[in-house]
C-alpha cells in the first residue's frame, strides 16, 4: 500500500485539515510556504494521468473548500500537481500541493534555460 493510502487508512498520523467520504488534505511534512496542504482522493489514483473527471469534479469542490478553511481564497494561492520524473513527482499517488499565506515567486521550477529547448 502506498504512503497516501496509509494516510487514507490512519495507518500513518498526517496533521489532516479537511476531509469528507472522497477527499482528504493534509499539511504537508517539509512545507514550502506558510500553508503547505495536499489534497488527495481517497482512492489510489497515480496521478494526473490517469484521473477521471469525475474524480476533478469532486476535486475542484473540495479544494475550494479547503482554500476558504485555511483562509487563503482571498489573499491567493497555488495549485500544483507533479507528473512523473520531469514533474518531480515522488509519491506515486495523485495529490494537489496548495500553497498560499505569503506572496510566491515564480521561478524555481526548473535550472534549464527555456531558450535552450525552442
Ligand atoms: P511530490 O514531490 O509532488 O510527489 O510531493 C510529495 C510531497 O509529500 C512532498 O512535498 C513531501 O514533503 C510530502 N510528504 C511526504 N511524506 C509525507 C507525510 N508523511 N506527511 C505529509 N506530507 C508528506
């Protein structure tokens, strides 16, 4: 079982924020932001790939909800999912970083000069 999935089960404590029968978010471990939640369906989806949009509908509704709770839906915030080796994804279970509660740069993604790549 993966370590999401642990989570899901309360086989492993996360600081759990919001959760209802799909969906749960939890603060994420080493944050990089001053709110640092994942958002991640209870069922074990890999990741963006593979999801359905079913699973988004009920995706969007809850992170909406979630970004209200932790009181960042005004001042902003960041949606992000990793897909794979080039995404930097390391949990093989689709999960959506949120982060907010300070003003974020935009420009750590990557140390290739996109110039090089045209
Ligand atoms: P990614 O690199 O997109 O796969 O993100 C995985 C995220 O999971 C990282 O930001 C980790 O800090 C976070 N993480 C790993 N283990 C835990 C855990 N037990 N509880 C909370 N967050 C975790």
């Amino acid at each position: 079982m993966c370590l999401f999935c642990k989570i899901v089960n309360k086989e492993i404590n996360a600081n759990i924020e919001l959760e209802n029968e799909n969906f749960l978010a939890f603060h994420d471990i080493n944050p990089k932001a001053p709110t640092h939640l994942l958002a991640i369906p209870k069922i074990h989806v890999d990741s963006f790939n593979e999801v359905s949009p079913e699973t988004m509908t009920g995706m969007t509704e809850f992170i909406q909800e979630l970004v209200k709770q932790v009181g960042i839906d005004k001042s902003g915030y960041r949606v992000i999912t990793n897909v794979g080796d080039n995404g930097g994804q390391e949990v093989k279970h689709l999960h959506f970083h949120v982060l907010g509660g300070a003003k974020l740069t935009w420009g750590h993604f990557s140390d290739a000069d996109p110039k090089d790549y045209l």
